[in-house]
C-alpha cells in the first residue's frame, strides 16, 4: 500500500504545490482490474479504489494491514461510483447498483468485486477503520435513501445530502459515510466551512465532467490552501484542516470520516469573514 503521512499544521503553508498535492490529494485510485489500496496514517485510515471486471477480484491483505485478513480487526464502507456489480461477501452476493453502499464488519473475511458489464464497470470506493466489536454487514440502496436538501440558489450552494452509514441508521465503530450531489448550476460545498478536531475526513469527488474540474479549499481557517482535483480523486483531510470546494461545474463527492466522535453535528465553524 502507498503510504500517506501529514505535515503538521504549522508547515503546511509553507509546502508547494506539488508537494501539498503529494500529501493530500490521491490520484489514480481506479484502474482497470486492479485492487488499490492506500493507508494514511491520520486515524489509521485506508482507503481504496476496486474497478474489476466481469472476473472477480479478492479483497487484498497487504502486509501493511498485520493481520491474519484484512478487515479481521477492521471495519469498511463501500460505494459503487461506476456501473451495476456485485460483491460477494463470506458467501453471501450483494447486488451494487450505482450508489449502492455496503457496510462491512469487524470480523468479515472473504469479500470479493464483479462488474455486471465490463464496458460500463463498477467503480467500488473503499473506507476502512480499526474497529472494536463486529457489527453486521448492510447493504443500502440508492433508492432507498432519503437526502437531506441544503443550500440555496442564490449562494450556488444547492445540493442534496445522503447519510448513509451513522449511527442514527445501525452502530459501527467509526466509520460515518455518506456523499452529496450538487444541483445543476450549483458548486460550492461546504461553505461556510468547518473544522472537527475528534475526527478525520475523507472526500472522494465523482461525476466531475471531462475538462471540469474543483478547487478543493484546505488548511487552517486563518491560513488555507487549495487543490485542484479531477474525477475519482481524494482528498485527505485531518482534523484540524477545513474541507470545502467549489467546481466549475456540478459534481458529486463521498464524505467518510474516522475518528473518536460520530456525531455528525460536533462542528467547530469556520465563518466565512475569518478565512484567510
């Protein structure tokens, strides 16, 4: 697995460009019948990209992991961004359609990613955390969620918001996830922004169009930095780093998050009249 270590707070000003964009933004997470795995040390998180074919692909254990297999002490969240697939789980097969989210426990130990079709393959986004206890494996439909409308027109801030794994539908251990879809003519997300110190997060962006792009707003609330960020690329954000983007043009991302508290609201605010 690449390894993903943080600057501290206090040098991240001072980074490059390419360097800022080294730490904390991940790029060609989704390839063509591959397993990609990543770990970043900030509350121990992995995160992965899985693009199989309509032969299936085994959930790796990489070395990295020290266990016996991969999610034996660990807990993870999968979204398909792509195509219709399946994921066979301990024996058991979960249809995915396009966002379809399957929730994976402590414990689980064969899991292995088909695509219906490989000219229109699944995407399957990965989030692990170190877990405590098991907990059952879930699979949620997108037609069965229920988005939560923010945002206004006048502030290209329209967008609905999906919670899809959070301890208001069924426990887990840290893992909180869900994704947000911007309306058409809307961009901004996630503004004002906000800061959690208990907790770290994830961004996963999709449905960015060819040629679109989204500057990916981080850092101290006093002292941002951005990123630019294409489709299917992740942004890693610890917790003392806002995370808020605007695109040029609609778009979609995966939220994950990790860490000692899952209370979706425990929110330090970043106004917008003390950003710098």
């Amino acid at each position: 697995m690449q390894l993903y270590q943080s600057s501290s707070p206090r040098a991240v000003p001072t980074l490059p460009t390419e360097q800022l964009r080294a730490e904390f933004l991940v790029s060609g997470l989704f390839q063509p019948g591959e397993v990609k795995l990543c770990y970043w040390e900030t509350d121990r998180t992995v995160l992965g990209g899985i693009m199989p074919g309509t032969d299936a692909l085994a959930l790796t254990n990489p070395p990295e992991v020290r266990s016996a297999f991969f999610l034996e002490r660990r807990e993870a969240g999968v979204i398909n961004l792509g195509g219709p697939g399946l994921i066979t789980v301990d024996g058991a097969t979960h249809p995915m359609e396009p966002l379809d989210s399957l929730y994976l426990g402590r414990g689980t130990k064969a899991v292995s990613f088909t695509s219906r079709s490989a000219t229109a393959p699944a995407c399957f986004y990965f989030l692990s955390y170190p877990a405590h206890t098991a907990y059952p494996v879930r699979h949620l439909a997108r037609q069965d969620l229920a988005g939560v409308r923010l945002g206004t027109r006048e502030g290209a801030n329209e967008r609905t918001l999906y919670k899809i794994i959070h301890p208001a539908a069924f426990p887990t251990c840290q893992l909180v996830m869900g994704f947000t879809r911007m309306e058409p003519g809307s961009v901004w997300n996630t503004m004002p922004p906000h800061t959690h110190l208990r907790r770290s997060e994830v961004y996963c962006y999709f449905d960015v169009p060819p040629a679109q792009a989204v500057f990916h707003f981080m850092g101290a609330p006093a002292s941002t930095r951005h990123l630019v960020v294409h489709n299917h690329e992740v942004v890693l954000s610890p917790p003392w780093s806002i995370h808020s983007g605007v695109g040029t043009a609609a778009y979609g991302f995966v939220w994950g998050m990790g860490g000692e508290n899952q209370e979706f609201a425990d929110m330090d605010p970043a106004p917008v009249e003390q950003l710098r």
